[in-house]
C-alpha cells in the first residue's frame, strides 16, 4: 500500500493567533478523514476543533514560540464556534461552516460504519463505556467497537503509563481513536503518542463521549446555529466552564481580533510540543 506525503496539504489555512484553521467544508474534512483511517497516510492524522478555548491554550497570545513545523502527526484544524467562523469570513469574504467534533462525530461514525472500520475512545469515565458499546452497536452496527480507555489523570501522564496505554490501545487496533482528554490534555497527548496508538484517525473532540454516551445534552440547533451553544453549555455545567468562557476566552477573543505579525511564525501542526 502506497502512503501519501501529506492529507491536509491542498486545504487553504488561515491564522487565528498563531494557529493555522482549514477553510474546509464538511464533505472534504470527511474525505481527508476517511483517507487516514484507512491508513493512506505516512503519519496517523489528528483532527482538532479550533476555538477560543484552542487559542487560549496554544494561541500566539499565550505561547511565543510557535509550533515545530513538523511532528509525527498531521493537524487537521476545523472551525469550532461564532468567533473563529466570523473571522473566517472576515478575512476571506466567504462563510466556512462550523465543523465541531460534536456536530462532525455522527458523520465520522457513519463513515466508520460503511466501511466497517473499528472505533476506540480514550477518555471519560469508566461508567460511560457500556452506554457507548450500545449506542454504537444500536447506531452504527457495521462499525466495531475496539474498547474504552479511562485510566486515572496520573497514569495517562507519566512517560510510562502513557506509553502502556499506547500499547494496550494500539493491541486493539482501531482505525479511528476518540480522544476526549479536554483540552490541552488531548492535543498534547496525542502529538506525544497519537503515534504509537496505531490509529489513523486520532480525534481530539473532548466533551463528546458525554454527548455520545448520553451523559450530557447537545443545546437545540437554532442555539448552536445562533452561536450560543458556549452558553448553553455554561448553564448546564457552571462551575466546570465559567472559567473556560468568562476569564479565558475574552483575552483569546481580543487575540483573534489583532492582525498577524507581519513576519509571524505560521506552525503546521497548531499544537505546541511540551516536555
């Protein structure tokens, strides 16, 4: 089987303090997606949802040294939310749509189906992983499901516990891994060891194993499509979220909003590596 260079290369980006966003629409985000969980690629392809929560904690504002321009895996960055999708239109005149994990996953899921491909996810609670085994069987049936890893904060970020759950995951060998660490957690464990997992397709897409599993709510469309899903999130989860997006996410707003450094550092991968 031959492997392409690069999945993501012909897809147009755009800074978002430091951060390169693909102006993508759906159907070609799927196509990249499809092509790396049939392993098609020379590195395993992480998809990542770009938000004010993103820039907070991998945006130029808050960290000056840009990102390595190559890593052992390739950035897939997606619009996630009002303000990233209103810059985009802001600087290209075009409207991109958002394309967050929790709007994307069913497709993804429907793509895994059709193709009988094999799904895993890393994070969460171990009281999810029955919940998630029946809604895939019952929703996607044709698309197998590889296990669910919970491990404890302190295991999941020694060298040595990561590299076993690695392992352990990579023994099962999914073609599409759900990551659902939170953010920077899961970005920062996937450019470390996405690699070693086995997986095409590695899926940064945080709070949706809860949406999957049933465990928490998705807001009604019309307040998605207003751009308030923050909000209903915020009413439902307060004390978890208030800090995310009333003290962190107006300076990364501000941030989105000042023009790039003319001579700015453009990383590929968006996700600043961390000892």
């Amino acid at each position: 089987m031959s492997t392409m260079e690069t999945l993501t290369g012909a897809i147009p980006t755009l800074d978002t303090d430091g951060i390169p966003v693909h102006l993508v629409t759906a159907e070609p985000a799927l196509q990249v997606i499809a092509e790396a969980a049939a392993h098609n690629s020379r590195r395993p392809l992480a998809v990542a949802s770009i938000n004010l929560d993103h820039l907070h904690h991998f945006g130029r504002h808050t960290h000056h040294d840009g990102a390595p321009t190559e890593g052992p895996v390739e950035w897939l960055n997606l619009i996630d939310g009002a303000p990233i999708a209103a810059h985009a239109k802001r600087e290209t005149g075009r409207e991109y749509p958002k394309l967050s994990g929790s709007d994307l996953i069913v497709e993804v899921l429907e793509l895994a189906a059709q193709r009988g491909l094999s799904v895993a996810v890393l994070g969460g609670d171990a009281a999810l992983t029955e919940p998630l085994r029946e809604r895939l069987a019952t929703g996607w049936p044709n698309a197998s499901f590889a296990g669910h890893w919970t491990p404890p904060r302190e295991l999941l970020s020694s060298p040595e516990g990561a590299d076993a759950i690695a392992a352990d995951i990579r023994r099962a060998r999914p073609d599409i891994l759900l990551v659902c660490l939170g953010k920077p957690r899961q970005e920062q464990w996937i450019e470390q060891y996405g690699p070693q997992t086995g997986a095409g397709v590695l899926l940064a897409f945080g709070a949706v194993v809860d949406f999957l599993a049933g465990r928490v709510s998705r807001a009604p469309q019309w307040i998605s499509r207003a751009g308030f899903e923050w909000a209903w999130r915020l009413l439902l989860e307060p004390r978890r979220l208030a800090n995310r997006y009333l003290v962190q996410g107006p300076p990364a707003y501000l941030a989105l909003r000042r023009p790039a450094p003319p001579v700015a550092r453009q990383p590929i991968l968006g996700v600043p590596r961390h000892a």
